[in-house]
C-alpha cells in the first residue's frame, strides 16, 4: 500500500518523526543537567565538610563519599552523550526526510511524463499510415520515461538504506553510552529512569536536607544561596509527592477508613517534612515580593519609564529576598540556644549539624530502604517525625514571628 504522502514513490524513504525525537532529547538534556548538578552539589558538600570532625562527620562523608559520585558522574555523561546522539540523528533525519520530498517531487513529474509518453504512444499506434519512425519515437519516448522515474526510485531506495543503516547506528550509539556509563546494570538505562520517576520526591527530599546540613556548616555568602536552594528542593518534593498517589491514598485511608498505620505517618511526614523545608523560602520570597509594586510605582511616579520600574522592583526583589532569609536563618532556635546553654555557645553548630544529619539519614532511608522494609521505614518515620516536633517546629514558629517584624 502506498504512502498517502509520498504516491509517486510508493512509500516513504525516511520515516521517523523530528518532534518526537527533538522532544525526547530535550527531556534526557534537562536530566542529564539534573544529575551533572547533583554530581556538583555532591562534591561540594564534600567539601564543605572536611572540617567538621566527629562521628557524625564520619557517618556523612561515608555515605557520600563511595560510589554515589561515580554513578551521578557516569549518569550524566551516559544522558548527556545519549541526547548528543539524538541532536545529531535528528538534524540527520530532517536532512533525509527532505531529500525523499524532493525525491516525491520528481517522482511526480517522472510519472506525469510517463502518463503523457504512454497516452501519445497509444495514440500512434491506433493512427492509420503513421511513419514508422514517429511510432518508434513515441515507443522510445515511454521507454525513457519508465527509466527516469525507475531512477528516481532507485534514488529513494538508496536514501531508505542509508537512513535504515544511520538509524541502527545511533541505535547501536545509544546502546554502547548505556552500557558502558549507565549507573547500575549495563544497558538499562531506562531502569535508572523509572527508578528515578518513582523516587523523584524522595530523592528531592533527600537532596534539600543535603543542602540544607551544607548550608549549617558553610559559611560566608554561600549560606543564603545555599537556603535557598534547599527550600526551592523541598517545595518540589512537596509539589510531587502531594501528587503521588501512593501518599494521598495513605492519607485518605487514614481518614476514611481509620487506617492509621506507618504508611498514613509515613505519608503525613513526609509532606510535613517538605512543607516545613519549603517555608523559609517562600517567607523570603514572600518579604521580597512586598518592595516589587512600591519600587514599579516609585520607577512609574519618577517618569523613568516601565521598564526602569520593573528593573528597580526585580533589583528590590532579590535584595529584599535575601534579607529575609537571612533575617529568618538568624532567628533565635530555642532547643539550639537551650542545648547551647548548657554546653557552651561553641556548640550550636555542631547541634544543628547534627539534627541536620538526622534528617539526611531519616530521608536517606526512606529514598533506599525497600517497600517490603516496614521496620527500617517506620524507625525512619519516627525519627523524622520527633525533628520535624521536637527541632524544626519550634524554629519555624521563631522563624515566622521574625519575618512577621521585617516589614514593620
């Protein structure tokens, strides 16, 4: 049956559609980005940890410091060259399927020719006295436009085949980057992906309270950026895991059917857990968004035009951002103070540390225990749910009754 858009030929020399492919490149590149950062954010924090002493500092290095890196690193490089291939097959492909419409385009004219050479050819055969030489040119004439088009299909046939060979190499291409650089099984890739897509909330879990232990014991300017990003992670688990329906059905047990168990806390923490992770931030935000229409305004009433306006409130946005979470970061931490008290002033970095390092080693073990682990996942939930109670609330609630002054 032919190709309804390529008639003349038959068939299409080149199938495969561009969108799609472009569209998948796109998703390996933006996590090929993901993972290169992860890999970065690893190796920093590995860094900013190598004057922190104690068990604790032992613990953390351990678990990030073997082969985490290498597979971040060795899942980037295996995405990134699988995208590089995919970019190179599709501007080939666009290539090839231009070639065949113009192959199309010929094949057209070839066989509009041909209709005509066999319509005159017919017609001198029917004529009485016709001179044999004019029946031989029109026999002639049907010959050579049965050729031509025979050649333009010849031509399509050969593009077919060096697009067939082009794709089983990129296949082949794609194939040889899993295998040798994919993090677990060599060539499953799409493995690491699904483990990824099942894991997302957790995983952004884990890495906002990574960052959020490296923005405890850094310090200069890096702290405020490094708040920043914690928070920004945990709205995004917040965001997945909110829409993750092995959690909301836990909840919705929980409160239908009365079936409190570890899955309804483990589900109820967890979001708890990234709410709470994510409030710092939005405060931030929220205190710099209050200068934006004053700063619009004052640019408008100034005659300086819109533009310098917007220019002005986003300059009145980012420094009023960072003032408040500096402003919120510095809160006072009453159990930290309480403990401090009682230990010396010198300690209240390594206390923060090391709540900060229960709650990576609480959210590391939900992201790898197995679904089958109810004990190591409910020893998990508990731990995390006495923070989140005992540690992290009440330093929101200080948090909150300091952003509450700033704006006054």
């Amino acid at each position: 049956m032919a190709d309804a858009a390529y008639p003349h030929l038959g068939w299409n020399p080149a199938p495969g559609s561009p969108t799609e492919i472009a569209a998948l490149r796109s998703k390996l590149s933006a996590s090929a980005t993901s993972l290169g950062t992860a890999h970065r954010l690893v190796a920093e924090l590995l860094g900013e940890s190598a004057y922190w002493r104690g068990e604790a500092a032992d613990a953390f290095r351990a678990a990030l410091d073997g082969d985490l890196p290498r597979y971040l690193k060795n899942a980037h490089r295996s995405l990134s060259k699988a995208a590089s291939r995919l970019g190179t097959w599709h501007d080939d492909l666009v290539g090839y399927q231009a070639t065949a419409r113009r192959y199309e385009t010929r094949a057209a004219l070839e066989s509009a020719a041909l209709r005509k050479a066999e319509s005159t050819a017919s017609t001198a055969r029917t004529t009485p006295n016709l001179p044999a030489a004019d029946l031989a040119a029109a026999t002639d004439a049907v010959t050579k436009a049965r050729t031509a088009l025979a050649n333009v299909r010849r031509l399509a046939r050969e593009l077919e085949e060096t697009h067939r060979a082009e794709a089983e190499r990129v296949a082949k291409s794609l194939d040889e980057a899993t295998d040798r650089l994919a993090p677990v099984e060599p060539g499953r890739l799409s493995r690491v992906l699904d483990w990824v897509d099942e894991n997302l909330g957790d995983g952004l879990s884990t890495l906002s309270a990574l960052v959020g232990l490296a923005a405890v014991v850094a310090t200069g300017g890096a702290i405020v950026p490094l708040l920043f990003i914690a928070a920004g992670l945990s709205l995004a688990a917040l965001v997945v895991h909110a829409r993750d329906p092995k959690i909301r059905s836990a909840i919705t047990a929980g409160f239908t059917e009365g079936r409190f168990d570890g899955k309804f806390w483990g589900a109820t923490v967890t979001l708890a857990g990234d709410a709470i992770g994510s409030l710092p931030g939005i405060g931030a935000v929220a205190h710099g968004a209050k200068g934006v229409a004053g700063a619009v305004r004052a640019g408008a009433a100034a005659e300086e035009g819109v533009s310098v306006g917007v220019r002005g409130g986003l300059r009145t946005f980012a420094s009023d951002s960072k003032e408040g979470m500096r402003h919120i970061n510095s809160a006072p931490k009453p159990l930290v103070e309480w403990t401090a008290r009682r230990t010396g002033v010198s300690a209240e970095r390594p206390i923060s540390a090391g709540v900060a390092t229960v709650g990576v080693g609480a959210s590391g073990t939900g992201l790898l225990a197995s679904e089958d682990d109810d004990r190591a996942r409910n020893a998990a939930t508990a731990t995390d749910a006495a923070r989140l109670a005992g540690w992290e609330s009440t330093n929101i609630s200080s948090a909150a009754r300091t952003w509450a002054q700033l704006g006054r």
